[in-house]
C-alpha cells in the first residue's frame, strides 16, 4: 500500500513537470524529454540495488529487519552491535538507504578520520534540512560549496586562538554561576541553562542573557532547537524513507506545514539578531563578537545574508543544549558516585588553588585529577548520544574485508562507542583514573565526543574550557550529595537501572533530578559573593539594552 502512494506521487511529480513543460512550448514534451525526468528517479535507485545484489555476501553483518517508533534509537544500535560480530560495524537496510552503524572509536576513527574525503558528507535530511531549515544549516549540508564557507567561517571565529579571546565572558557568566548555585541551589538546571545560553549568546551577539526562562532570543532558539532534534531521530518520519513525501501539499499534510511555519519563525529570529547588530555597528556600540566578525568578513567568506544569519545561529543552536546537558550529567554524577572523586578533586584544588580565590583557566594544567573527571563525564554519559549529524559515504569502500555502499547513512553513536567495554570495561561507573593510565585509544583526547575529521565540532575549543571551568569551580566551592525528602531520608537516583530517565531526540540529556548543592565553608562563600560582585560590574557592558 504504502509503495502503491509513493508510486503515485513520484508519477504525479513527473505529470506536473510534463504539463509544465507542455504549456511552456505549447505542446507536448517528447520522448528524450520524458526520458531525461524520469531517469534521475529510477537510475540511481536501480544502480545502488544492483550493486547491493552484487556485493551482499560482502555487507557487514546486522538484522533482517528494523525496528519502528523507536524513541531512544541508541540504545537500540548498542544492542546491535552487542548482537552482531566484533560490533565495529552493523548493516542494516532502513527503507531504501542502506545503513551503516559504528560501535567503536577504533572504526569511527578509521573511517570518519582517516578516510574523511569519503565519508564527511551528510545524507539527505528532508525533514530537518530541507523542510525545516532551506538547507541553510551547514551542520547538515553535504559535502558542497555552501558547507566549504560555512566551514571556514565557523572554524575561523573559533580556532583556539580566537576562542581565547571570549575566555573573559566565560569566567565572568561563571562567577555569576557560582553565586547562583549558592544562593538558590534547587535550580541548578534553571542556572546551568542561563549560563550556557548567556556565554553562547554574548560570544555570538554581544549581548547576555540574565533570565534563560524570559530572554526572547533564548525561549525562541528553544522552541527551533526542540523542533530541530525531534525531526532529526533516525527512522522517526516516513518522508525520510519515500523522499516523495515532501511534495504532498501542506493543506493535506500537517507535519509539513508544522515545520514550514517554524521555518520562517527561525528566518525572523536568525536574520533580526543580525540586523541588531548590525543597526549597533553603525551606532559604534557593537562589541566585538562571532556576528561582527562575520560582517566585517561577508565578501571574504561569499556567504549572503540569509546564510550569514544562519551561520552566526550555528553556535547559539547547539552550544547551549551540550554545555548545559554535559554539566547536569556532571552533578548527576556527583549525586551517584561523588563519594569516590570529589574528595581526591577538592583535596588537588586545596593544594593548587587554596580557599582565597575562583580556580581560573590557567590553572587547569596543574589539575589532572580534574580534568580527568571532565574527560570521564564527557565519556559517562554523551550528550550528543547519537554522535552528532550522521555522515554519508560518496564513494564505495571496503573496511575489514566489509563492503560499505556509496550512498550509506553512516552513524558512530557515541553512547554504543563510550559505553564499548572494550574500552572501557566497567562502562557505567564514572571512574576518572582511566583518564589517567596509559590506554590504546585513537585521537587526542581519550574520548570521542567531539567527532572526527573534517566534521569535528566547530565549537571545540570554546565548548571544552567551558564546561572544564564550571567543573573545577563547582568542586572547588561546593559538596554536592543526595538531596532529602521530608523526612530527611535520602533521594536517590539510579540512573544505572534507569537508562530512560534521560530526554529523546538528537540530543540526550539527564530528565530533571534533585541533588544537594551546599557551601564548603565560609571563606569559600566569601570568595563566590566577592567575585559575583566584581563580575556584575563588567557585564553591564553586555546588558541586552545597552546602548553605549
């Protein structure tokens, strides 16, 4: 039934381009013409099954047939490659699109590093790049011109050195933190959110967020980021699967008129931010940022305005949601095996910082412990479960004897990949030594989860140092323990056993949880107020309505 109506809408498709072109040369197309339609629909689909046919003693091994309706499809690509050979990589046929899962760093970094001229583009993504977003978010453009300046302008606004630079917004947000954990700390969420969405916002526009649930800019890229991740889970949408879906007309299809009214929503919110700027730059009261150096830099980087506002947007979209999500899972962790590491932690900040005054960046090489328990919450429990946007391989290839079609969806879930015991043996416990032993583990940072190749995180260097800093000052200030009901018994968290306690879509993090966030001692308080004072007098020059 199903292949019945793509059938017909494909053919329907066809008739209105043959009626088009009828009316436009007043009669009826001819035989080459008709032929020169129909042929980019059905070659490229009769090319890839005659070379599935040809080389299906040679696919990776995987599943006969595939789930649907999958809410957490990571756990269930985990359990393929548990069930499926040596789980490097799993084969599965998900509508007409050939699949391929990769479930260890060893194999994502072979392919998605090593052999990244063929397998840093994207699939096709209808819903969310085309539908939802005009094919203006370079995160999920494929290999093109397009993503070639987008690229260049992400990775030159924030190459390490030029993200050293909005370190000063980074340390200031976070003694405003601080202050905020003390002084109200069952909101830490609210708290967390206001920071990552604060530092995001004041790096990208020049203006800070002093509310998260208030802020216009902030509640409107939630409700384009909420709409983005739900439309990105694999295998959730039929258009996926029968791209003829996209041309059923709105009226006879919600879903798309849905995400075609939020798509001009985010055209408004991306374009206005800009045209703020740019109405300050002319007033002479803009301070620097990612947004006036992508107006200075227009011309250089070839991109118009529509693609500039999208590409400032970049950060905003997904620095928020994986800073915030990466520090709740930090006190998640704290609550459930704090007992283990924040003793050993304090006792280094003791010795390296002392009690007078916030760690600071530049302490941060003196800290191993600490930063191996950055590393490890960046391990635990990956916030970009998924392992980001999904690649797609332009050209046929052969790994371990296994052949990859052209044309493949290819995802390295980084929940199947930090939870690999082979790697990581006891995968559930948050165990910060293993950052510090000597492992075989491919790439710079013991870790994966800021991606590989040429389709690393453009956001690297100013995602890391962050939630590094808001880690060490945490620990640093405050014990943090399981919080208590009314009968003062402990409320625990098992999110051991209670995998699901953690949100759907693109992206996953921590569903809300209770914890005890309390003052190491006076002097600690007296440092956080003093700081928090001192931070307050150098963000008024952020404030979202100054004008001088």
């Amino acid at each position: 039934m199903v292949g019945t109506v793509i059938f017909g809408l494909v053919l329907a498709s066809s008739c209105h381009s043959l009626a088009s072109l009828s009316q436009r040369y007043g009669r009826p197309p001819t035989l080459d013409v008709v032929h020169s339609l129909l042929t980019p629909i059905w070659v490229p689909q009769l090319r890839q099954r005659w070379r599935f046919r040809a080389h299906r003693s040679q696919l990776p091994p995987g599943p006969k047939t595939i789930r649907t309706g999958v809410r957490k499809p990571w756990l269930w690509f985990q359990e393929l490659t548990k069930e499926y050979g040596d789980g490097d990589v799993v084969y599965i046929q998900m509508g007409p699109t050939p699949t391929i899962i990769l479930g260890s760093a060893q194999a994502a970094w072979d392919l998605l590093e090593k052999r990244g001229a063929i397998y840093s583009s994207r699939p096709r993504f209808i819903m969310g790049g085309e539908l939802l977003s005009g094919g203006m978010r370079g995160l999920m453009a494929p290999s093109s011109a397009f993503w070639r300046r987008w690229r260049k302008a992400l990775h030159n606004g924030f190459m390490q050195r030029q993200s050293e630079s909005y370190r000063p917004i980074q340390n200031l947000e976070s003694r405003v933190l601080m202050h905020d954990l003390l002084t109200n700390p069952k909101e830490f969420r609210t708290h967390l959110e206001r920071y990552a969405a604060s530092v995001i916002v004041t790096v990208t526009y020049g203006r800070r967020v002093e509310d998260a649930r208030t802020d216009a800019v902030v509640r409107a890229n939630a409700e384009s980021m909420s709409r983005l991740t739900s439309v990105n889970n694999p295998g959730k949408f039929a258009i996926e699967r029968y791209p003829a879906l996209k041309y059923v007309p709105s009226i006879f299809a919600p879903w798309k008129a849905e995400v075609l009214r939020q798509r001009q929503k985010d055209i408004n919110m991306y374009l206005g931010l800009v045209n703020e700027v740019k109405d300050k730059m002319k007033r002479e009261v803009a301070v620097d940022c990612f947004t006036t150096y992508l107006i200075d830099k227009q011309e250089n980087h070839g991109l118009d305005d529509l693609e500039l506002a999208y590409a400032a947007g970049s950060p905003f979209g997904a620095g928020v949601e994986t800073s915030a999500g990466s520090l709740a899972s930090f006190l998640l962790a704290c609550v459930k095996f704090g007992q283990g590491f924040i003793p050993k932690a304090q006792a280094e900040l003791d010795k390296v910082v002392g009690s007078d005054r916030l760690p600071t960046f530049e302490d941060m090489v003196s800290l191993p412990y600490v930063t191996a328990i950055v590393s490890e919450t960046l391990r635990w429990r990956p916030i970009t479960v998924l392992g980001g946007t999904p690649r797609a391989s332009i050209a046929d290839d052969t790994y371990r004897g296994m052949f990859i079609l052209k044309g493949s969806i290819v995802i390295a879930p980084l929940w199947s990949i930090h939870l690999n015991e082979n790697d990581f043996p006891d995968p559930h416990r948050l165990l910060p030594e293993c950052f510090l032993e000597e492992r075989q583990y491919p790439g710079l940072f013991g870790h994966s989860a800021f991606g590989w190749g040429r389709r690393v995180c453009p956001g690297l260097h100013l995602g890391h140092p962050s939630v590094t800093l808001n880690i060490a000052r945490i620990l640093w200030g405050f014990n943090v323990s399981l919080a208590k009901n009314e009968r003062g018994e402990n409320i625990e968290v098992d999110m051991l056993v209670n995998l699901f306690a953690f949100s759907d879509g693109f992206n996953s993090s921590p569903l809300p949880f209770e914890c005890l966030i309390t003052a190491r001692s006076s002097k600690h308080v007296q440092v956080i107020e003093q700081e928090f004072q001192d931070a307050l007098r150098h963000l008024k020059n952020y404030a979202a309505d100054s004008e001088d």
